[in-house]
C-alpha cells in the first residue's frame, strides 16, 4: 500500500512517511494510492466482530506487515481503546421511528476524536520507539481535536504537543481538557480568532520543509491520513450492526449515514467507504457555517467573511478542508484539476464548481443546514419522545430524522460525536438537564497553565513567529535531554 498527494506532485509513499506527514510537500493531502474494495462475503464474516477488531482489519488493508505486523498492531489498537468508558468503546442506541444514534463519544474527552486519535498516537509512538527519536505534533483545533491529542499523548517521552485552540468560542469543557494538562510535553495557546484563523499560520508553519525536517514536525488533526484511516471503522462497524447485511442475499443493503459536518473529516472517511464497495448515502448536516450545504447545492464553494459562532461550535469551520480528499475521488483522482481548485479557494477563500462537478457531488452526498433554533428544537423533541439528551452537533445531524423525508425501508444511522456533558448552555437553553461525569466535575479544580496568542495588525505573522520560537525552544530542550517546564 502506497500514498500520494491529492494535487499530484507526491506518489510512493509509504504509511509511516505519511503518518509523520500530515500536509504532502506539494500541500496536498495524502491518500492511498489504492483503495481496496471489501466483497459482501468479507463484510459478511466480519459481521458481529467487535468494534476493535473492526479497526484491526480496516489499519490492516492499508498499513503493510512490515511495517507494522499484525500481532503489534492488534496489540496497540487494543491498548489504544482499553481506557474508555463502556466496554464496547461505541455504543448504538436505538430510539423511537427507526432513530439509531452511533456513539463515539466514550473516550477520555466525550468526543469521537478520541477514537483516531488514540490509536494513530499509539502508531507514531510505536515507531519513534523503534527509530529511538522524538517529532513535536502541532493541532489547531476547533475544540474537540485539541483535548484529544493531549489526552491521548501526554507523558509521551517522545513526543511534544502544540496545542492553539479559539479562545472563547470553545465550552468551558472543551478548554479544560487542554489547558488543566501540565505534563512536559503538552504545550497550549489561547489564540485571539477562529478554528480558520489557527490554520493560516499552521500551514505557513508546515509548508517549511526546513522547519518540519529540523524538529520533526507533524500534524494531528484529521489531515493526517492515519485519523481518516481509523474513522472508515465506525462507518463499517455501522454497515455491519445496522443495514441488516446478514439476512440479505444478493445484492448489499443501503445504509443512509447522517453526519454532523466542520472540517469534512468524517465525511471523507464516509466518502472512502462507499469506495471500498459498502453502499452508504451519505448526508453531510452542517450548521449556520454552510459552506459543504452551499457547495453541494448551488456550486458555490466559498468562505463567508466570518465564521458564525453557533450552539455546535466544533463545527464552526468556514474551510473544510477534507473537502480535498473528497474532490479528488470525485473528479478520478485528477491531481492537476484539484492543485487548481484549491489553490485558488486558499488564495481567495472562493471557488465556483463547474456544473458538471456540483452534480457529481450532489449525485453521492445530500446536505442540510440547522439554525441553533433548529438545534434545541431538536434536542428537545429527542428527549421528549426518547428521554435521550444529544449534544448540539449530533442535534444537527437528528434534525434530518424529523425534518426530512425517508426513502421507505432503508436503514438509517446518525453519529454522535460529543457528549453532552461538554456543552453544558446548549443542554440548559433547550431546558434540559444532564448529571455530569465525575471526571468533567472534577476539571473545575485542577490548575491551569498557557500563553495567549493575541490580535494585532500582522495577527498571523506574530502567531507564526511565536510558536515557531516554541517549537525551536522545546526542540532546544529535548537535545539536553531536560525538562522544559521547571
């Protein structure tokens, strides 16, 4: 199995290249070169199998054996799940009118990142081992990403973490879990601006091949191929558990997957499914920052001016970036045309799809936009009928269940990807209430420690520089084989 870049300029790479990669030279995206398509025979006797051994058998189509063999790698995925809270690390609930709810919530910061994250750390962890070297991890985060790479690296002696979150448009909870972490090697900024803020100067930082080779440096957010890797699992584990694979003969059933939607990370992780053979109609749901809705509808792939600050801030994304990987299936892997495309949207934050490329996308993914109103709505009608609380981004993707119109007979599932219990005002503007975990009680009395990036006139020249100065300084430290916070 080997990579190349979405924009063409990358190929023969191979998983571990990429897994310490996160953007490809050329600025591109990785992706298998391949993608392996799964029989029904093969789903079929996989049908039952646990939701790890599910990530053992997607990890193993596209890491080879020699990298990591097969006994390590159930090993590490094994120890990447073993912490989180119900034993079947995902959980289906099955309400009322055919309402599944997929919970990917259960790990250390209740949200679905965690899932990816721990294992790809545990990937990475496995081979700076073996190297005998470190690598510093930078994540922006728009507020789930960040707690899940701190929680899942920390106390790593051979990794640090340079976590930038948005300051004040993430819940109490989601900036704990970041900025209550003192281990060594977890370094956090405040920074004065949006999630699509913190990326400009990240991509100015990784596009410094200098800079990347000098420190080791990579990304955990979910450009890095091996985040996208794992979350094909519950979209599988899914197919299995609900399109009722195992009564049908001939043909495969057709699942409808309904997902909230920033980033695109999940929707391409859904999008590469549909490739590998399952057939899945995938409905991305987004919130009042309705880019993908906007794309799919009328072409118009384009920033607005401002991210608006919604109930369901982790999708408060104006660039979803995955939308990249998604592009390049869908125009046949043509790396020119998307170099082209997306050029041109980071340069003017617009696009304008070709009619011809807009129907290609409407004809495998249908879209919708929730306002916040929409989102206690449905929230509200949830519990009233199911006595069953949803965060406000799993209430953006149920919105679909009650407002739109079914096709008779198909399976449908809608994924959760928060707790509730880390978005404590939107459960108590819909007029409800939530007991909150021991763990999440517990972060109002640890202490804090970060820096603040603040705003100026050269805002993302001076937020480059500053956490350049910190990779370079803790980059200085490692070599002493020190301690940097004393």
């Amino acid at each position: 199995m080997q990579y190349c870049s979405t924009r063409g300029g990358v190929h023969g790479w191979d998983f571990r290249d990429v897994l310490f990669s996160g953007y490809a030279p050329d600025g591109g995206m990785f992706m298998p070169e391949t993608v392996p398509v799964l029989s029904p025979e093969t789903l079929r006797g996989w049908r039952g199998l646990p939701y790890s051994k599910v990530v053992v058998e997607v990890a193993s189509l596209f890491i080879p054996t020699q990298l990591i063999p097969r006994e390590d790698l159930e090993v590490l995925v094994d120890e990447a799940l073993s912490a989180f809270s119900v034993p079947e690390v995902v959980r289906i609930a099955r309400l009322k009118e055919g309402l599944s709810v997929l919970e990917l919530f259960h790990g250390d910061t209740l949200a679905f990142k965690d899932l990816a994250m721990t294992c790809t750390v545990r990937f990475l962890n496995y081979f700076l081992q073996k190297d005998n070297r470190r690598a510093t991890v930078v994540v922006g985060t728009s507020g789930d990403t960040g707690g899940s790479a701190i929680q899942s690296a920390k106390g790593l002696r051979g990794l640090d973490v340079v976590v930038v979150y948005p300051c004040g448009r993430i819940t109490p909870v989601q900036e704990k879990h970041m900025i209550t972490c003192l281990d060594d090697n977890v370094h956090v900024f405040a920074a004065d601006g949006s999630s699509d803020d913190i990326d400009q100067p990240l991509r100015r930082l990784f596009a410094d091949q200098e800079l990347v080779k000098s420190h080791g440096l990579m990304s955990l957010n979910s450009v890095n191929w091996s985040r996208v890797m794992v979350q094909l699992a519950h979209f599988i584990y899914a197919y299995l558990e609900l399109s009722g694979v195992e009564q049908a003969e001939g043909d495969l059933p057709e699942l409808e997957v309904v997902v909230p939607t920033g980033g695109a990370g999940n929707i391409a992780a859904g999008f590469i499914v549909r490739h590998m053979g399952l057939p899945l109609k995938l409905v991305a749901m987004v919130n009042s920052n309705d880019i993908v809705h906007r794309a799919v509808t009328t072409g118009d792939f384009s920033m607005a001016t401002d991210v608006t600050q919604t109930l369901a801030p982790a999708i408060d994304i104006q660039d979803p970036y995955n939308m990249e990987r998604v592009f390049w299936m869908l125009l046949g892997r043509d790396g020119a045309s998307v170099k082209n495309m997306m050029e041109e949207f980071q340069q003017s934050h617009k696009h304008s799809l070709p009619e011809n490329h807009r129907r290609l996308l409407s004809q495998v993914l249908s879209t919708g936009t929730v306002t916040d109103d929409g989102i206690l709505e449905t929230m509200r009608r949830c519990w009233e009928e199911n006595q069953y609380v949803l965060c406000p981004h799993t209430a953006v993707a149920v919105w679909h269940h009650y407002n739109c119109r079914h096709s008779p007979g198909m399976n449908r599932c809608y994924i959760a990807t928060a707790s509730p219990a880390k978005f404590q005002t939107a459960v108590q503007r819909a007029g409800l209430t939530f007991d909150l975990p021991e763990a999440v009680l517990a972060l109002d009395k640890l202490a804090t420690r970060y820096e603040n990036l603040e705003r100026s006139l050269n805002w993302c020249k001076d937020w480059e520089d500053r956490l350049r100065e910190k990779i370079q300084s803790v980059s200085s430290v490692r070599k002493n084989k020190a301690t940097y916070y004393i």
